[in-house]
C-alpha cells in the first residue's frame, strides 16, 4: 500500500519504519528536516519537507495516489486540516488523525473523520495500570 | 450583537475597535499574554487569555451565546479549526474565517466556510486591477463561480458609439448596468449604446473576464 504520514516525530517515526520494513511504500513530511533523525538509516521510502496540511505539498508527496494518510503531526489544528484536505480535496480514500483534545477529537469524528484520541487511550491504561492489575477481586477505586 | 473574535492581532484588535464603536459586545480570545493585556489597556476588559481553538477556552468566552465568531489568527489551521468547532459543537449562526494563504481557500470552500476574508486575494486583486487597465473586481459573489466586475469604457475603445448587441461578449456574462456622467443608473438592453467614459458593472466568471475586458475595452 502506498502510505503517506505527516509528521515524523516518535509515532510518526515508528509507524514509517514498520510500515516500510512490511514492505509498504512510505513518504514522510515533516516542517523540520532534524526531524528525519528518528528514521533509521535503512529507511528506503521517501522523506520530503513542508508543511503537510499544504495542498500543493500534499500534492507533491502524492497524497492523491496513496492509499491511506496520516496525520500524526503535534498540533490538533494541523493535523485536523491536514486530514480535510486529503479527504475532500484529494479525495484520499482513507485518513487518520491524531488529536489530542478529546472534545476536539469528538468533533471531528461527527465530521467523519477517523480520529485517534491518545488522551483517552492513556486515561484507560492509567487507570488499569494503577487501580485494576493489583486487584484480583476487581475491587478497584 | 455578541461577537466573539479568535486572534487578538492586528485584524482581530481592529476589528474589536469598530465593533465595540457600533455598541456590539465583544470578546477577543488571545493566546499571547502581552498582546491580551495590550488589547484590555485600550479597550477595557475584553480580551480573553487563552487558545481559541481550544473548546474549554471557547466555553470560557460564551461561544454558546455568540452570534458571530470571526476566526482571524495568522495561522489557517487554527481558523479552520475554530470555525469548525464554532459551528459544530456551539451552534453559532454566522461563522466568518480568514484566510492568510489564498491555496487554503479551496478547504475553506468546500467544508462550507463561504464567510471568508483573504487580505492576501484582496492584495493581489488591487494590485491586478492597477496593472490591467479598465477592469476592477467588484466582488466574487458568495457561493457561485461569478464575479462582479467594473469598466470604465476608454475614449478610443473600438465599442465606442456601438450598440450592447453589436458587442462580442464572452459566454456567461451579462451586462448589469451602465453608469453615465451626470445620468440616471440604466439597465443595458440590446439596443443601448455605448459611450467612452461609460461605467459598466457586468456580471461575469473569472475566466472570461479578460474576454470581457477586450471586448468592452478593446485591450488585452
């Protein structure tokens, strides 16, 4: 599959080195180049600087082709507008976003977007992790 | 009116400034405490500390309440963010956005912002009414592909003394209305003729306007 991800910091990372160790074919951009040092150097997809919520940058790293995009960037407003334009003017088949603001994230699930939530996940593993494991009665609280 | 403005900076404090003169009630959201506290000196206690396209912060200015937001930060992501919230989670009727990079007009388009403000397009715009001589964009109209553009009809022009049939006008375009020297406003019909030094407002699509500007103007 042809993937695109915007935003190469740990999760974004992660994610281009596992999918491009599978086999996919993987393009990163990132507003700054230091961030290309999370890759390793067998990374064999594509690396590209620019903004990737930008039209024309989605564009040149070939959004409109791609199978899916990623929008892991930190910023909510970015990742957020990133996802839009690939969907609606790109007419990517399949997006996913991260946003970290629960309401926020909410939102955009109305609008039809694929939305991950980290804030929510971790508040449920927190809380696993510290009320629930040492608890075999389930006794938690 | 409650008017809730995001983005405290040159627009959005200017803004707040005309706003507050007609008697609305406003509120400016921003994020810079310098800037926040610079706004409350000159204009009383109406800024609000804090990140627009956050919806805690939203709550905290009574967006629930407003009846308009204008989305105006330097950043188009933040704007598209805070219109997007603005209208979906708080209901608010009329939503305006603006936009700082004219490539991000077409998001802004499609996801139904049509309320939108460009300093950039109005910019290149000005600039390109000087450079081409005889037509001046009036307005893009909401919603449709047509514009709404003025000419002044130069002396030497070839439709000179020409009758509104005669002209050779390019497809979806009408002439709207002729605007002489010391004259009543007229409705152009088929047999009105044209004089040098004419207003012409016509109604027209972008990409026929330098077909409409040769065949008013009889310049390229």
């Amino acid at each position: 599959m042809r993937v695109v991800i915007m935003g190469c910091g740990r999760l974004g990372s992660t994610l281009a080195r596992e999918l491009d160790h599978e086999g996919h074919d993987v393009t990163v951009i990132d507003i700054d180049a230091a961030a290309f040092n999370w890759l390793e150097d067998d990374f064999t997809g594509i690396t590209m600087i620019g903004a990737g919520e930008d039209v024309e940058v989605q564009q040149a790293a070939g959004v409109p082709e791609a199978d899916v995009f990623l929008a892991l960037a930190n910023g909510d407003n970015r990742n957020a507008m990133a996802v839009q334009v690939a969907k609606h003017i790109h007419r990517s088949p399949r997006v996913v976003a991260r946003i970290y603001d629960p309401e926020r994230a909410d939102v955009y699930r109305q609008l039809g977007i694929n939305v991950v939530n980290p804030t929510t996940i971790l508040d449920q593993m927190v809380r696993e992790a510290a009320f629930a494991i040492d608890e075999p009665d389930g006794a938690a609280g | 009116m409650y008017i809730i403005l995001v983005g405290g900076g040159k627009v959005g404090r200017g803004a707040a400034r005309d706003l507050i003169e007609m008697g609305h009630e406003v509120c400016v959201v921003e994020r810079d405490g310098n800037t926040a506290w610079a706004i409350n000196n000159e204009l009383g206690e109406v800024a609000l500390l804090g990140d627009g396209a956050e919806i805690h912060v939203q709550r905290a200015a009574g967006m629930n309440r407003a009846d308009v937001v204008v989305a105006c930060t330097g950043r188009d992501q933040a704007n598209l963010a805070v219109a997007q919230t603005a209208q979906t989670r708080f209901n608010v009727a009329k939503v305006i956005a603006r936009i700082n990079d004219p490539r991000n007009e077409p998001i802004f388009q499609t996801l139904g912002f049509h309320y939108t403000i460009s300093a950039t397009t109005a910019i290149v715009n000005a600039i390109e009414q000087e450079v081409s001589a005889g037509l001046t964009r009036l307005t893009q109209m909401r919603s449709t592909a047509f514009v709404l553009a003025e000419h002044v009809i130069p002396s030497l022009a070839p439709c000179v003394g020409c009758t509104v049939r005669d002209l050779d006008l390019p497809p979806h375009t009408v002439l709207a209305l002729i605007i002489r020297k010391d004259d009543e406003p007229e409705i152009p019909g088929p047999n009105t003729m044209i004089h040098a030094a004419d207003v012409i407002v016509a109604v027209t699509q972008p990409e026929h306007e330098s077909a409409l500007r040769l065949a008013l103007t009889g310049e390229h």
